[in-house]
C-alpha cells in the first residue's frame, strides 16, 4: 500500500516576498524591498511555486509576468498577509497584561472561608481577566484538574496521580462546634479529643462529601460509629443545627469565617494530630501557563514551597 506524501506547507514569508516580487516587477526590486539577496529570493520562489503545484511567475530578462495561478495568489495571498500582519500586532500589544478567562475550582471550605477575598483583590487587580468558579468536592476538584477541565484546584491536601502539580493554599485546621453550655465548651486550652466527641450525637455535613467519609474512617479507627442526627448540605445550616441543640459538629476552621466574633455557639479545637489540615491549590503540570492562569496562581498561593505530585 502507497502512502500518499503530505502536501507542502506553504510558508508565510515566501508569500510575503512572491507578493514583493509581483508588485514590484522584478525579483532584483523585490529582493531590495524586503533586504534579501536575489538569488535567496529565488529559491524561495522556487519552493513556494513547489508547494502550490503550479508556476505563479513567467521569468524573462525585462522581469517578471505572473501567471493566471500567480494572479490568484496575489489576490488572495495580499489578503492572507494583511491579517498575518494584524495578527501579529495585535500579539505584540499584549504586552503580558493577563486576560481571558480562568477555570477555578474548589472545595466548600475554600470558596466560603478564603477565596472571596483573595479574588476580590485579584480580580481589582486584574479587570481582564475573568474567573470562572465552580465548588466540588476534593475528588472532584482533583479530577477535573486531570482532566484539563479546570485550569486550577484548590481543595484538602491529598495524594495525588502524576502529572499534577501542588502549592500550599491555606491551613484549615479542623475545629469541634458545640451549643452554649455544653459539656465540652468548657476545659482548658486543649480541646476535646475525637473519642469523647463521638459520645455525642452529631450534625453531618455533606453526607457525601470528603470530610463526612474522612470523620467515618477515623471513628472507624476507634471501634466506634458515629451518631448523625441530622445530615445538612452548606456550613451555615451546621452552625443553625448546633446553635438550635440538635448535634455538635466538626468542621474546618474556614466554616466559620463569616460568625467571626460571634457568641451563638462555642469553637473548640479538636485535639487529635490529624485535624492539622490544610487545602493546596493544584494544577495540571503545563509549561509555559496562560498569563490569566499563571497570575491567578501567584495570587492565590498561600506560601510555603511547592510539592510536585
């Protein structure tokens, strides 16, 4: 079986100098206007004549003719220059200013605890850039992270496949709700440890969700079941749960960020070493990055060194 030859590419700077040289009337005039030497210019002819498959110049003495096919490409190969040209201007006057449109996504904690402000001041900073924000659970914010569906993640730090990418965002540290007066409101400064919070009955938070099935698998770890009495879907609707006396909860520190100050319920810290949690910010490992994406990442970037995953 014969595989055919791909066609010849047909290279923009040879039409470039075909359309001096048609204009112009003589390779010696052409190769002048664009500052090249006539013999370079001629093997360029010769090549772009190749790659269309026809004679585009009638050479003689006195200069040159152009062919009916030359014709054709000076009428439409004028047009093809013009907007290479504008293309390129239009490039140069970029200047690095980012802009376009930013795929984010995120987990529950980091759209109500941190990102508001952190894009408020990204987006005063940058008008033309336009971020897209879609809240996931981490599996979900890591998936569509693989999946070239979202240009940057931010969720709980968590192992992930080769070929991403990760920087610390914030620290989240897991923290216990409890009603006014409970019993574990009060104490020192250390909190309660997780084997006295699952005495208790409990409020749940997105049943389905990262935290629910990681709280699952440490009282699992225990020998114990956890005693939800109520299932919610948002963080407000916890902290109403709590506050009403239905259940204490555990939730990340971010969950409370808009009941600073407030005394509608007690905040103790869960004293167990893996509630030291923290959320990263991952993206597809790409090189070079989208301005709009890459300035979105410097801003968002909470410090410490980057982990490649």
């Amino acid at each position: 079986m014969t595989v055919p030859r791909p066609a010849p590419r047909i290279d923009p700077y040879s039409l470039r100098l075909f359309l001096a040289v048609a204009r112009a009337g003589s390779i010696v005039r052409g190769a002048a206007q664009e500052h090249i030497a006539p013999s370079a210019l001629g093997r360029r002819l010769d090549d772009l004549e190749h790659a269309f498959g026809a004679a585009l110049l009638v050479r003689s003495p006195r200069g040159v003719a152009l062919t009916e096919a030359g014709r054709l490409v000076l009428a439409r190969g004028g047009r093809i220059d013009d907007a290479l040209q504008e293309l390129a201007r239009e490039v140069r006057m970029l200047d690095g200013t980012p802009r376009g449109r930013v795929r984010l996504h995120a987990n529950a904690s980091a759209v109500v605890g941190f990102l508001p402000e952190r894009l408020r001041a990204f987006l005063a900073a940058h008008p033309q850039v336009e971020v897209s924000l879609q809240e996931a659970d981490t599996p979900e914010v890591l998936r569509a992270c693989l999946d070239d569906r979202a240009d940057l993640g931010v969720c709980v730090e968590s192992p992930v496949p080769a070929g991403l990418e990760g920087w610390h965002f914030a620290d989240d540290p897991l923290l216990v709700l409890l009603p006014r007066g409970h019993a574990l409101a009060a104490g020192g400064s250390r909190g309660p440890r997780f084997a006295q919070v699952l005495d208790h009955p409990l409020v749940g938070v997105h049943p389905d969700g990262a935290l629910a099935r990681f709280l699952a698998v440490r009282a699992d770890a225990l020998g114990r079941a956890m005693r939800i009495t109520v299932s919610v879907q948002g963080f407000d609707a916890v902290c109403r749960m709590v506050e009403a006396g239905l259940g204490i909860a555990v939730v990340p520190t971010s969950a409370l960020a808009g009941y600073a100050g407030s005394r509608r319920f007690a905040r103790r810290a869960l004293a167990e070493p893996w509630a030291a949690r923290a959320l990263w910010m991952y993206a597809l490992r790409k090189q070079p990055r989208l301005r709009s994406v890459q300035a979105l990442a410097d801003a968002l970037r909470g410090g410490g060194p980057g982990r490649p995953a």
